[in-house]
C-alpha cells in the first residue's frame, strides 16, 4: 500500500475510519414489489400491500436490482457469490414489517477493494442488498425526535432497493474518507447502478471510526456516526469525532462502542444509543425468499460489459497525457467529459486539444450539453486539428454545436465561418497586400517579421471567418507565385 502523510486528530494520534455507505440503486421499480422506485412523488402515494408489510403480502426479487449488485461487486473487484436474504428484526416506525429483508453472513459480494486517486487500495467487506425504509419526518423543535411536537411519515422510500457497501477499517484521515466516497459514486455511476445524488439521499454514509496512538498495532472501540448525507458533514464530523475520542482517551475516560449523530447545525456528535450486537436483530433466513443465485455466465457477461472505470481511465490518461496535473486529470476522467475524450482521442485528435477542450469548453456547457454528442465534438476538434478554423472560432461553433442540432459542416457555414475555402482565403491576403505595398515588398525580399504585420491586418478584418493558420498558409502561397511570377 503506498504511504500517506496522514493528518491525524491530534499529534502522535491517527483514525481509523470504516464507511457503510448504502445506495439506492437506479431500478424501475422497488426490490420486492411492483412499486415504482421513485423520488419526490406525493408521501404515500408510491406504495402497495408488499412494501406496507400488510399481513399475506409476499416479496417477489427484482432482478434488475441484482444485475446492479453484481455490477458493482465486479467493478469493486469483488467475489460476486450465491446469497441469502435475512430478516433482520427490529422495531421502528419507519419499517412496517417490524422486519428489514437485508442481506447478512451470505452477501451477493465480498471481499473487493477499491483504489484511490492517491494510489492507496481501501478494503471493500462486502456490498449486500437490502430494502429501504420510510421516511420520518420530525416536525416541531430541531426537527430532531428528542424535540419534535409530531412526526410523519412516508412510505415511498419503503422497500426501495438499497446496496450497501462496506469498507475494511484501512482509511486514515477524514480527508481520505471523502476521497473513497468520491471514489465509489463515480464508480456507481460509471456503472449505471446509482445517479449518485447525495442532496436526494441517494447516496447516504454511516462512518465508523476510532482512534489509536500512532504506531499501536490493534484497533481501539468505534462510534457509529449515522446518515452522513454529504461529503462536508462527512468530513466535519470524522475530525470532531476524532477530537473527541483523543480528549477521552487523554482524560483517561472510558470509550464506549455507540451510535451517535452528527449535528451540522451545532457542529458535533451526540450520543444516539448503546451499538447493538448482532444478536439483538434475531437474525433468520427470511422464508419467502430462495438465495439469490446468478449464473456463472451472467456474471462473465456482466465483467466484459464494464465501462471503463475511474481508476482505468486515470491509467490511460497518464499514458497519453503524463504531464496533466491532477486536476485536469480528475476533470476529465468524470463521466461528463470522459466519452469526449476518449472518442476524441480514438478519433486521433491531437490529446493535449482534447483535453483542453473537454476542461474548458465542454465543462462550461455542463450541465446541459444539449445536441452535442461525442461524434459531434469530435467532429469540431476535426476541423480545429486541420487548422481549418481558430480556436476562437471553434469556441463558438462548440456552444453552437450544443444547442443548434445542424450537422456541424453547414454550421460551419451557418456561422459565417468559411472552413478554408483556399480561394476565398487567398483573396482576403491579396487585398491587404495590394493595401501594403511596402510591407509586401519588405516580406517577398525576405523580411520575415512583416509576416506577423499582414497576418494581423488580415485577421483583423476576417478573423470570425479564417483560421490564422490558414491565413498563414494563404500568404505563403501568395508569396510562391510572387516569387516565381518575377522570375
Ligand atoms: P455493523 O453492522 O455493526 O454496522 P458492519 O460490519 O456493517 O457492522 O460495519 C462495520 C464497519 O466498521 C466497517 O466499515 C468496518 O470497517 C468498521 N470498523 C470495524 N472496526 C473498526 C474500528 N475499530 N474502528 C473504525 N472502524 C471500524
Ligand atoms: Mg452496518
Ligand atoms: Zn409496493
């Protein structure tokens, strides 16, 4: 594993940080009903007797929430396995059923990893499926339960479905934290399982951390801080946690294995409840439903379907482009801009055009790219590779090409941009010369630097049209039939 310079909560003191982070997978409908996996609907209008555990309803498994699985357990190089589901027994008013169907000893996938930008690998446990639960509402006081006046709830959310991954205890500072979160979305993402929306709780983070001296071999006592909902508050209250554990230890204080909650609000962790062991849930194998068993070849067909993932594309990209600072690097291996380069430069556009266009010009459409396609953008960088438009040009033609759907040659035109049109070109050169006599002799008797003088005159007046390359190129053959003309 490479070596990182840890910052840790207090000198001589390092965390140790494992993430459950569940994700609604982007299916059509819920994991055991016909219900439509939908966000932001009317509360209770998304719901049936199945996923309102009314008594005789029976769960049906959605197989296109096991395809997500697997796809992510593949691409967290994962062992992807026959599974069982578990009812997991508790009480809580957002769980109809009293019961959670989750997935326990036997999950779809486990043991993968995942690497990091920095090059350090995180242990991936297992990734397990799991229904969702309602969701409460607190109203009254904090919006908190302690002080709220009434609660209420929607079901919509019950019985969506849910992949919950779980990290090995390896992650050393809250920064890192926020690096594997980032890291495992876009990986997510990438393979179509989740839209990766954090704000609409589609991506939610329970943390688990510890602190240690540094240099002690074995792991401390962990606190559970519950439903971290952005990569801020994940950071925030990792470091406070992290304090706060390092101030009981130096107190001499006991800790205690619990569950707290994060207060954005306040800025800090509360105690929640005593951490429950396994043996409170009264785990048993939930009878209505046979283990989840993908064949052999699915799941070889699912490997060869991946996209190429942040970590490959990271390689490639360092391949091709090795003086890239990382920023632009991560700019251009996210999913908006990735397919442009990557058509680009399958295209043989020049890499370092490719990659400036994607950073610059394609992310300042973002979010709407409207009509312009891969195909479409590289087509643009074309005719920009060619030299036959500027780049202030092709600028344009790029936003153009996003919103105006005509094919991008009579765009071109459209613009008032003639892609060098020699003659044409040769005319504009011609008419600052016959303007410039002097200047014109001075370069044709081999005064070079009246070059950037006629060039810039012709710019002037045609610049929105004509590329200076092309203009270039225009004099140039100007001055050939000169030469020979008076030979
Ligand atoms: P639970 O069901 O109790 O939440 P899980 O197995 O789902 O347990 O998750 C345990 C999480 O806690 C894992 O992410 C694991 O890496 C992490 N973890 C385990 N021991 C420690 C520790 N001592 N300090 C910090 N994190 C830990
Ligand atoms: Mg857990
Ligand atoms: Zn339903």
């Amino acid at each position: 594993m490479t070596q990182r310079a840890t910052a840790g909560p207090a000198k001589g003191w390092e965390y140790v940080i494992g993430l459950e982070v569940h994700t609604e997978l982007k299916t059509r409908s819920k994991l055991f009903c016909g219900c439509p996996n939908a966000f932001g609907e009317e509360p209770n209008t998304s719901i049936c007797p199945v996923c309102l555990g009314l008594p005789g309803s029976l769960p049906v498994m959605n197989a296109q929430a096991v395809d997500f699985a697997i796809r992510v357990g593949l691409a967290l190089n994962a062992t992807v396995q026959r599974s069982q589901f578990h009812r997991k027994n508790y009480f809580y008013p957002d769980m109809p059923k009293d019961y959670q169907i989750s997935q326990y000893d036997v999950p779809i996938n486990a043991n993968g990893y995942l690497e990091l930008p920095s090059g350090r690998v995180i242990g991936i446990e297992r990734a397990h499926l799991e229904e969702d639960t309602g969701k409460l509402v607190h109203r009254g006081g904090h919006g908190r339960i302690e002080s709220a006046a009434y609660s209420l709830i929607d079901y919509n959310r019950s019985g969506v479905p849910l992949l919950e991954i779980v990290s090995a205890p390896d992650i050393r500072d809250p920064e890192e934290a926020k690096e594997y979160v980032t890291e495992l979305r876009a990986i997510l993402v990438a393979v179509g399982a989740s839209d990766g929306r954090m704000e609409e709780g589609s991506l939610r983070v329970d943390a688990n951390v510890s602190v240690r001296p540094i240099g002690e071999a074995t792991f401390r006592t962990r606190v559970e801080i519950k439903n971290l909902n952005s990569l801020r508050s994940l950071v925030r209250a990792l470091t406070f946690e992290g304090h706060r554990q390092v101030q009981l230890y130096e107190n001499g204080e006991a800790m205690i294995q619990q569950t707290r909650f994060w207060d954005e609000e306040r800025s800090l962790t509360g105690a929640l409840r005593l951490k429950e062991e396994a043996n409170d849930y009264r785990y048993f194998p939930e009878p209505d439903l046979p283990p989840v068993a993908p064949d052999v070849e699915l799941i070889e067909e699912r490997r060869t379907e991946l996209p190429e993932l942040p970590s490959a594309r990271r390689g490639s990209i360092a391949m091709i482009l090795p003086e890239l600072s990382a920023d632009l690097r991560e700019t251009i291996i996210a999913d908006a801009c990735w397919p442009y380069f990557r058509s680009a430069v399958d295209a043989g556009i020049t890499p370092a055009r490719a990659a400036a266009r994607c950073a610059n010009e394609l992310t300042a459409l973002l979010p709407d790219i409207g009509v312009l396609a891969p195909e479409r953008f590289v087509e643009v960088l074309a005719i920009e590779d060619r030299g036959d438009l500027g780049a202030s040009q092709v600028k344009i033609l790029l936003r153009e090409a996003a919103s105006d759907p005509t094919p991008v040659k009579e765009l071109v035109t459209k613009l008032g941009f003639t892609a060098r049109d020699e003659d044409a070109m040769k005319a504009m050169v011609e008419e600052v010369v016959i303007r410039f006599p002097d200047e014109w002799g001075r370069y044709l008797g081999g005064d070079e630097k009246v070059a950037g003088f006629l060039l810039g005159q012709v710019m002037r007046q045609h610049g929105r049209q004509i590329s200076g390359a092309g203009a270039r190129q225009a004099l140039l053959a100007l001055a050939d039939e000169a030469r020979s003309g008076a030979e």
